[in-house]
C-alpha cells in the first residue's frame, strides 16, 4: 500500500475521500469499519517510525556496534520508500542529546500522519471519549518537532517513544490507549463469523483462506480444553488479507498474519524468547525465512516489560499451497498456551533440552501439553515416584538420573499423550493417573535392565585390563621396549577411574529402585577383581629388568590367560542372565549356567596355577627383589579370579532364586 507522508494531513481531509470510497461500492454502513481497518494499519506503521527513531538513536550512541536497518519491519508495516532504510546506519550524535538522522523530517511527519489516521475513527464517534483523544492529540502534536535540518533532540525521541510518563502524557501512550479502544471497536463492528472468526470487508477469495485458517484452528483447538483464547479476526486493507489471532491471555501475545498474493507474512510477539523460539522451530520444514527477533519495551501495564517480535515471510507455490500453509499455522497456536508453564514443570524431571524436545514432540504429533498440565503436571508424576521408588525423590531431583535421558523422555512424551487422549476421552482423571502411575513403575522395572547394562560395561572394562597385563608380560617374555608396560599400566589405571565411576552410579541407582540391591552386590564384588587385575598391571612395571626370569614369567603369563577368560566368561553370565530374566527357555538357562561353570573352573585352574608359581618363584629367583614382585603379582592374579568366582555366585544366586519364585 503507498503511503504519503506530508505534514497538514487533518480530519476533515481524510473522511471524505474514505467516505467517497465506500458508498462508491454501495456499502456507507461500512464506514467506520474501514476506519478502523486503516486505523490498525496506521497502528502498524507509527511502531516502525517508533522503532526508527529509538533503534538511530542507539546507533548513533554505539557507532561501532552493529543494526539492523529495519526493512523487513518497514515493509511489514506497508511503507514502501527505501529512503527510510538509510537512517539508522546513516545517524550521528552531533552533541550530547542531539542527533542527525536523515529525512529526519519525514520520519516526524509519519508519525504525525499515523498518529491523526488512528484518531479518525475514534474522533467520528463525537463521544465523550472521543473529546478526551481529541485533546490530547492537539496537545501532543505540537511536542513534535520538524526535524528541521535533520537535527532531532533526545527529549523529543523520548516524549514521542516512551511508553512510560511519569510526568505528563507521550505519543506513545495516546497510541496505546487508541489501539485499545480500536481493537475493541474491530470486536463490535465484526460483519460476519466464518468458522469462528469474526470478519468484515472480506471478497470469496479471501473467506476461503480464512476458513483454511480456521480449520486449522479447529482442528487442534480442543487441546487446550477450557483455557480461553484463539480468538480470531479477519480484514481486508487494499491489496492485504489480515488475520489476526490473540493465542492466550498474555499480555503481547499476538500473531498477525498478512497475506498478499500468495506471500504470507507472520508477524509475531511473545513476552517469552524460548516461547518464540520454539514457535519459529515448528515451521523447520516449511520454509519460512525469520528476520532477526527485536525485543522491546512494552506498556506500563504489560505482564512484563519487555516483549520481543519476530516476523517469518513464506511464498506459497500456488492457492492450495497457499491454503494449506494457513492451515498449517492455525493448528500451532494451541501449542503456544501455557507453553511456558507446561515446560518448567518437565524441568523437575528433564534437562532444559530435552523438556523443550519433548514439548516439541507433543506439538509435531499433536497431543499438546495441557492435559498433562491439568492432571496436576508434575504433581502427578511425583505422585508415582513415590509409588515406584523405594526412596521418595525430593522435588526438582532429575528423573533422568535414574531412568536416563533417553528412557526419561519416552516416558514424558507418553505421559503428555496418555494425558490428552484420556481427557478427550472423557475417562476419569483418576484412571488416568493411575495408567501414568502405573507406566512409570513398568520403566521402573526396565531400570533393572539398565542397571545390568552397566554392570556389562564394567565387565568390559575388566576384560580390557585383564588383556593389558596379559600382553604386557608377553612383552617381557618376548624382550621388547618395556615403555609399552608402563604405558599399559596408566591405560588400566584410566580404566580403573571409569569402573569406579560405574560402580558409584549403580550404587546411587539401586537405593532407588526397588529389589535393586543385588545389583550393587555384584558390581562391587566384581569392582574388586578389576582392582586387583589394575594392581597386577601395576606390579609388572615393577619386575627388574636384569633379572627377569623367563621361566617364572611363562607360568605368570598363563595366569594372566585364566583371569582374561574368567573376565570374558563372567560377562557372558551377565548378558545370558539377561535373556533368562525377559523369559526363560532351556537352551537359555544352558547357555548361563555353562558360563557361570567355566567362570568356576577357570578359578579352581588359577588355584594349582598359583601353587606352580610359587614353586617356581622359590626356584628361579635370582634375588629377593624379584621373588617378591612375582610372588605378589602372582597372588594378585589370583585374586582376581577369586572375585570373579564369588561375583558369578551372586548372579547365579539371583537368578534361581528368581526361577524358584
């Protein structure tokens, strides 16, 4: 829309024209609605001028900090002169308080202009209210200045912008107060409801995109259950559709939407930055380019100060793309209510990430959060933790830190589901509480599993250091470069940290899970056979170099070969136990029991390899120093398969126990 801006433009100047206009088109009814409408959009382009003057300001003050030269905000607002793009890299402080800014004067005039468009329709009502904008219009008018020279005082931006005045009235505050008596004549002056949406100076064109709009909303709309909001209205400005939608009850929740052509222009404000973020991720696959977020300073009266405004440009490859992207966009605004809300109460539970995912999720396959929200949100689900923990959780203690991420956030996202479809079901809220109650005792039950998971690992890292003191008295069998032990000797130490770490962690677990002690029984006891394996490598750096025996060593090295197995076949006993505990069959059991035997037998075979050892030590021994590092090494060998020997009891224990119940 072309829009003029010299200076003098009054009342009695703009009505007829209007006036001519409609009762051209044989509808002098619809007068004050175009007033209105144009109002609104004079609304929209006073913020830009707004928005120019404070955003050339700061530039002039930070010259060497970077701005945006707000076109896609003026174009948003239908001011098509480029001119106005140059003013904010182009603005100077000339002297404190004092700035140039280019086409300072027109920038003035625009406000003047937009200010006494807005007026127009409010002043046509000759009410008392009316003479109240009246004066303070002609009040405020003269505190804008010319913009003579280009020259602009800091005061006069202030008296024009700010939305606080302690001290008297603004620009800003009249173009506040007239905005809400306009949004609320728009209400009053609605000709016709399409689907919900209240419409007027619509052709047939356009109610087909704003029922495609509206089927978007209704299909989604019952997520939010009896929360108000999504209510809707629909004009026509020359050449623009414009649908405006106000989501919840937030202060400076708002989309507008404008459509021209098949471009569509979705200008949206959110008091939220995560909110606005998450609103811009659900249109990741439709090929909606965002402009930079500007954030701003809202009314006195605002829920908080500061909103920030985002706005996405899409070109539609034809009318039913066109219709089908309007639709598209409907059906999100039910997943922005109480967004922020239903996000803090899966922090209780979740990394910040992996809540916003979540809510994420629960949009993508349109089951919302409010259901989950209304069953008592994480009231519910600390409800169940203490029914399915031995040791209640405390509130904000992470789920995930029993559970893990990945089960956590399942879970989450069938809680948000089961919470909607029960709900939209009519089931009692009881029942369905009772199924999420029920459902978190069932990954309660596969923590188990996790818990075994973890003591596999440490298994595996058993059998890693087993290998390494294996090979490193090969090694010394072999005579090569003894920096390959030492530095074996601080990877088994490496290891050992992990395993400790292992070890904690299902310890920390087990206390909360109930008939969870046996698994921390078994990782400690195997914990010691991996410690003694790390000593082991340890007393290998020792063995002096002049008077190693390759005879003693030989005997050594097969001990070393007996606990690499017994590891080896301590975790097969774990995963076979796994299979046995799911659902027992024959060839299952056999294949546990099989390697708890070998576990046994590899225990009882380092017993006579030890006693041969030692009978060699006695023997091949040159000196004190090496009888003694082999005959410790040899003990510690030993013991590691003594541990392990114990460790495969306990499983083998659980397990029968398991199967006689």
């Amino acid at each position: 829309m072309k829009t003029p801006f010299s200076s003098g433009t009054s009342l009695e100047s703009m009505m007829p024209v209007k006036k001519e206009i409609i009762e051209e088109l044989g509808e002098g009814g619809l007068i004050l609605p175009t007033l209105v409408n144009k109002a609104l959009l004079a609304n929209d382009r006073i913020k830009y001028f707004f928005t120019l003057l404070q955003t050339a300001r700061a530039r002039a003050d930070n010259p060497n900090h970077d701005f945006s030269n707000l076109l896609v905000e003026r174009e948003g607002a239908g001011i098509e002169d480029p001119v106005f793009d140059r003013v904010v890299a182009e603005s100077e402080r000339v002297r404190e308080g004092v700035y140039r800014m280019p086409h300072a004067s027109r920038v003035l005039d625009g406000v003047r202009e937009t200010l006494n468009e807005m007026a127009v329709p409010l002043l046509s009502l000759k009410d008392g209210e009316a003479a109240v904008f009246g004066q303070r219009l002609s009040d405020l008018e003269q505190t804008i200045p010319s913009g003579e020279g280009d020259l602009v005082d800091n005061s006069a931006i202030e008296s024009i912008t700010s939305a606080h005045a302690p001290d008297g009235d603004s620009v800003h505050l009249l173009v506040m107060d007239m905005h809400k008596v306009l949004n609320r004549l728009q209400g009053e002056l609605a000709r016709e409801i399409i689907e919900g949406a209240m419409t007027y100076l619509l052709g047939e064109d356009d109610k087909d995109l704003v029922r495609a709009f509206m089927s978007g909303i209704s299909r989604t709309s019952p997520l939010k259950f009896d929360h108000p909001g999504l209510g809707t209205t629909s004009t026509r400005s020359g050449e623009k559709l414009i649908i405006q939608n106000d989501i919840g009850m937030t202060d400076a929740h708002v989309i507008v939407i404008n459509v021209v052509g098949n471009s569509v222009t979705i200008i949206y404000t959110d008091i939220h930055m995560q909110r606005l973020e998450f609103f811009q991720s659900l249109f990741e696959n439709r090929k909606v380019i965002w402009s930079d977020t500007l954030s701003k300073k809202g009314a006195a009266s605002f829920e908080k100060k500061i909103y920030h405004l985002s706005t996405g440009t899409f070109v539609a490859s034809g009318r039913e793309d066109l219709a089908g992207f309007l639709e598209f966009t409907g059906s999100r605004l039910v997943f922005l209510i109480d967004w922020n809300r239903a996000r803090k109460r899966l922090r209780n539970f979740l990394l910040t990430k992996d809540a916003g995912s979540v809510l994420k999720w629960a949009a993508d396959h349109e089951c919302g959060h409010m259901g989950f929200l209304i069953l008592g949100g994480e009231k519910m689900v600390y409800d169940a933790l203490e029914m399915a923990s031995r040791v209640p959780m405390r509130y904000g203690e992470p789920l995930h830190q029993i559970l893990g991420r990945e089960k956590s956030i399942e879970y989450f996202q069938w809680v948000l589901r089961t919470s909607t479809t029960g709900l939209l079901a009519h089931q009692s809220r009881l029942l369905i509480q009772d199924e999420i109650k029920a459902e978190l005792l069932r990954y309660f039950r596969s923590a188990h599993e996790g818990l075994m998971e973890i003591c596999e690992e440490h298994a595996t890292l058993t059998i890693s250091v087993a290998t390494m003191v294996r090979e490193s008295l090969q090694y010394i069998q072999q005579g090569d470069d003894s920096d390959f032990i030492v530095r074996s000797a601080m990877r088994t130490k490496r290891w050992e940290s992990e395993a400790d770490l292992l070890v904690t962690k299902v310890r920390t677990l087990s206390r909360r899970i109930e008939h969870a002690d046996f698994y921390s029984q078994l990782i400690f006891t195997a914990d010691d056979a991996l410690d003694f394996l790390e000593e082991a490598s340890f007393f290998v750096t020792l063995i002096p170099s002049v008077t190693r025996s390759k005879k003693i060593n030989q005997h050594i090295v097969g001990m070393a070969e007996l606990a690499e197995k017994s590891a080896q076949e301590f975790l097969k006993a774990l995963i076979a136990s796994q299979h046995v505990r799911k659902g027992y069959s024959r060839d299952d059991m056999q294949e546990f029991l099989h390697a708890v035997d070998q576990v046994l037998s590899f225990e009882h075979q380092s017993d006579e390899a030890l006693r041969q050892a030692q009978k060699t030590v006695l023997v091949e021994s040159k000196d004190w120093k090496e009888m003694q590092v082999y005959s410790d090494l040899a003990r510690t060998i030993e013991e590691s398969t003594n541990s392990m020997m114990k460790a495969v009891y306990i499983i083998k224990d659980e397990i029968m126990e398991r199967m006689n119940r």
